[in-house]
C-alpha cells in the first residue's frame, strides 16, 4: 500500500520534461467565480418545488464576485445553489447596506416576524433615510414639548382649584364667626336665651320630640340622683347622733329625763351645771369620748423596712468605722 502523502514522485526512464509544454490560456474575463462550501444564511422555499430549505442546510455553491457591485466601497457576493429536490438554480446575493442576504432568483424568503415591515426600507435612499430621522426627532420633540405643556396646564388647573377650595372655606368660615357674633350680641342686649333660639330653629319634628325625650330622662335622672342622697344623709344622721351622744339613744334620752326633771332644782346654778352634766356624761360613756378624741385616719404611704438577708446568706456585714 503506497504512502497518500510522499516526498518524491516516480519518474519513468522514457520521460522527457521537454516534451511537457506549458500551456497559455487566455485570462478569465468577467467575473471571478469560486467553487465554496456554505450553509444556507435564511430559510427559503423553492419557488419550483415548493420544496423547503431550513437555515444553516450546507451546499456547494458556487461564488460569483462581480467587479461592478459595491456599496461604499464595499464588495457584493453572489452566490447560486441547487435546489435539494428538483436541481432548480437559487441565487442569493449578499446586502451589506442592510447587513442581510436577499434572494434574486429561484427561492422566496420565509416568512420572518421580526422582518415585517422591513421590505419597504430595503429600497429606501439616503435621502428619504435622512428626511424620516428628521420626521421622527421632530415628533420627538412636539410630542415632549406637548406633554410639557399639558403637564403646566394641569399644574395651573389644580392651583386654581385650591385657590377656590380655599376661598369658599374662608368665606364659610367668615359667615359662622358672624352669625355666632351676631347671635351672642343680641343674648347680651336683650337676655335672649341662645341655645332656645338654636334649638327651636331648623329642627324637625322628630328631632324635636327627641330632645324633650332626652331632657325628660335628664331630669328624671337629676330627681333620682337627688334623691338617693338624700337617703344617704338620713341614713348617716343617727350614727353621728349616736357618735356625739345627742338626743335619738335611748341612754342619752335616760339622761336627758333625768336632766329635765331636776332642772327645777337647778335653774339658777348657771354655765357650771352644764359643764358639770358634760363631764359626768363623758365618764359615765368613756367609749364616746375615746371614739372622739381619736386622731383621724392618715392615708400616708408607710414604707415597709428590708429584712437582712445577709445573715442567712452567710455573709459577714463589715462593722462601720465611725
């Protein structure tokens, strides 16, 4: 088995290089075409075949490159394959203006969401590219100078909104102190009761009869509460008659018999008779005459002395110096 790939080649004994002539063929014109290897840049359907063809499917294509075409100096490439079915010629050529490939012959391009619309600017010049721009910055600015301008308008509306809020509360405000002023002059003037002039002015009938209601239960309520005060005093009266050992006790009522049946006796004795009855009344009950010499009740707070703990705890208090 010979090597693919040798150093020298085999010569025959009869080889003659002079009989080997070098061949001059004319230069190519036209354009330079190339045999590549590429993968198809879009999907495309066979316009002959309707057969389909997915992006980035190889084929051996051949390269044209025209001299002619440019954009901006920049070369165009055409390319042509064959259909995978039917061997009908597509031609594909490059579009560095929109940095894309266009189909020419043979195909038609699938159909490409993100393309739509774009086919119009496909043939558009650099005039009309420059007059859009224009048309889109001015609309731009129209539209910002617009919102501006709305945007003050709306300012100034609210503005003007709470001026007027703000004036009718003052104005509301400025007849309430008036109406009040007006209303405590003519009490002071002519004694006019003010809540009689307020409450007979405006009110229903149903709000009516509910203020006498609540005005009856107020009163009803005031007759009750005096009432039971009053029960309350008559109830505290003999305890202190008994305290201060007046008449109402049936041993002060003894006493006070006694009293009146020697009062005959002793009509001129004076002042000292009734200190003296006083005294023996105080040593006769000497449990009325402590009850009354005691000091009152004293609602000071008493502060409870700490216990030592320390003791219990095993700790040795240090004896003070001083």
């Amino acid at each position: 088995m010979s090597e693919r790939k040798v150093l020298t080649k085999y010569y025959p004994p009869d080889f003659d290089p002079s009989l080997v002539g070098r061949s001059r063929q004319p230069k190519q014109t036209g354009p330079k075409v190339q045999t590549v290897r590429l993968m198809a840049p879009f999907s495309l359907r066979c316009s002959t075949c309707g057969e389909y063809m997915y992006k980035g499917r190889k084929f051996n294509a051949r390269k044209e490159t025209p001299a002619d075409e440019r954009y901006l100096n920049i070369q165009i490439y055409r390319f042509y394959i064959r259909c995978t079915r039917c061997s009908a010629e597509i031609v594909f050529r490059t579009d560095p203006k929109n940095q894309d490939y266009a189909v020419e012959k043979g195909a038609k391009r699938n159909t490409e969401p993100w393309r739509r619309g774009l086919e119009g600017e496909l043939e558009e010049t650099d005039e009309q590219r420059l007059d859009r721009i224009e048309r889109e910055m001015a609309d731009e600015n129209g539209e910002i100078a617009q919102a501006e301008e709305r945007n003050a308008m709306a300012e100034l509306e609210q503005k003007t909104a709470d001026a007027k809020r703000e004036m009718a509360v003052a104005d509301a405000l400025d007849e309430i102190r008036s109406r009040n002023a007006r209303l405590e002059r003519a009490q002071r003037e002519g004694g006019v009761d003010l809540e009689s002039v307020l409450g007979g002015r405006g009110l229903s009938e149903e709000e009516e009869r509910r203020r006498r209601e609540e005005e009856e239960d107020a009163e009803a309520a005031r007759k009750a509460f005096e009432f039971a005060r009053l029960q309350q005093k008559l109830e505290d009266a003999p305890a202190e008659e008994e305290v201060l050992g007046l008449p109402g006790i049936p041993g002060a009522a003894a006493a006070n018999g006694e009293g009146s049946s020697g009062s005959s006796s002793s009509a001129g004795v004076g002042p000292s008779s009734a200190s003296s009855t006083a005294a023996t009344a105080t040593a006769s009950n000497p449990a009325s005459a402590s009850a009354t010499d005691m000091p009152p009740p004293s609602f000071k707070r008493q502060v409870k002395k700490k216990k030592d703990h320390s003791a219990l705890l095993g700790i040795k208090k240090k004896q003070p110096l001083v």
